[in-house]
C-alpha cells in the first residue's frame, strides 16, 4: 500500500501519513481481499438463474389456473 496526495499542480506525490489524501492499493491484495472464487460465482448464478425459472414456472401456474376457471 503507498500513501499519496495531490500536489498544487494537481499531480500525484507520495504522502506522509498525516497528508494521506488516497492509499493506492496492489492488484494483488485487492483480489486477495475481494475473495472472489469460483464457488461463490456459480453460487451466484444458480440463486439468479433459479429466481427466474421459479418465477416464470409461478406465471405459468397462474395463466394455466385462470385459463381453467375461465373454462368452467
């Protein structure tokens, strides 16, 4: 991690801890951090992908039902 701020020019320096305008952080430790894995992004789209069929199938049921009161 390194500390940075913004000089009167508007460029980016390196900052002390008391001027820490922004901390600047490696891709590395961000991804570490984010724990994105695998598990987590198939879980992700089953939960996704499972409200959508469920709620289509719900509609389905619905249609079929007032077709049937409709019919008697």
């Amino acid at each position: 991690m390194l500390c940075v701020g913004l000089n009167e020019f508007d460029q980016v320096v390196a900052a002390t801890a008391e001027n820490c305008a922004y901390v600047l952080v490696e891709s590395n430790d961000y991804f570490a951090s984010a724990s994105l894995d695998s598990a987590a992004i198939a879980e992700s789209f089953g939960w996704g992908f499972g409200v959508v069929i469920s709620l289509w199938f719900l509609s389905y049921c619905v249609k079929a039902g007032t077709k049937a009161i409709k019919l008697l």
